[in-house]
C-alpha cells in the first residue's frame, strides 16, 4: 500500500510538472510565432514576399497557359517527406528537447496533415489576411 501511495504521488508530480512544462512551451511558442510574425511583416520582407508570390504565380507577368502534369502518389509522399524533415528542421530544438523526440516528430507530422484539409488552409489564409490587413491599416477592427 505504501509503494502504491508513492507510485500516486510521483505520477501527481509528473502531470504537474508535464502541465508546467506544456504551459512554458505554449509560451514560448507564442512569443516564437509573434517574433517571427513581426519580422515577416516588415515592409521590405512583405514587399519582397509579394514579389516572390507574384513570380510565382504569373512568370514573366503573364498567367501559365500549359497544365500542369499530376503528381505520382510517390511524388507526393516524397515531398511530405522532405516538407516534415524540414518542418522539424525549422523549430528550435528547445521544443524537440521539451517534448521529446518521438512526441516532437508525432507533433509536426500531425500538423502537416492538418495541413493538408482545404478547409483549414481557407481558414488560416484569411486569418493571415486579417492579421495582414489590420498590420497593413491599424484603423480597421475586425470583430471576433
């Protein structure tokens, strides 16, 4: 009975401490984004960002006539691949520390499939333009 009392206690511990942990790592990941947020929106950064974008979608200022083959099923697991590696890449290993390696790479790889729901990149993309738009022209409030 004793050793099971201990056993509690020592798990009541660990949740706390894995509780203060998440909590840390919400925050640091908030001031992460913010930062990194601040710094994309800059004018020269967002000014260059535009440019890329518009290159990308119309090369030479003209929008691309040809169609664009499909992708091979192996195409696209190749290139979810390379986007997780990179994407784990990307955080500081603070957060892989923090949570662990298997948890971390669990974590990202299920953020990339979220990713991959049209619904959810509709939602993110006009959440960006939100931020952009009231980033861009402070007068404007948009209610929740």
């Amino acid at each position: 009975l004793g050793t099971a009392a201990h056993v509690n206690k020592s798990a009541l511990k660990g949740d706390n401490a894995q509780k203060i942990l998440l909590s840390f790592l919400g925050q640091l990941i908030h001031q992460f984004v913010a930062t990194e947020l601040d710094e994309l929106l800059r004018e020269r950064r967002l000014a260059y960002a535009i440019s890329l974008l518009r290159d990308i979608l119309w090369p030479g200022g003209q929008w691309p006539t040809e169609e664009v083959p499909e992708r091979s099923a192996e195409e696209k697991a190749q290139t979810k691949a390379e986007a997780l590696k990179l994407l784990i890449q990307f955080l500081p290993s603070a957060f892989r520390f923090g949570l662990g390696p298997e948890t971390y790479d669990k974590s990202m790889e299920s953020f990339l499939d979220t990713l991959q729901d049209p619904h959810i990149n509709r939602l993110v993309v006009y959440l960006l333009l939100i931020i952009l738009t009231q980033r861009l022209i402070p007068l404007i409030h948009f209610d929740n």
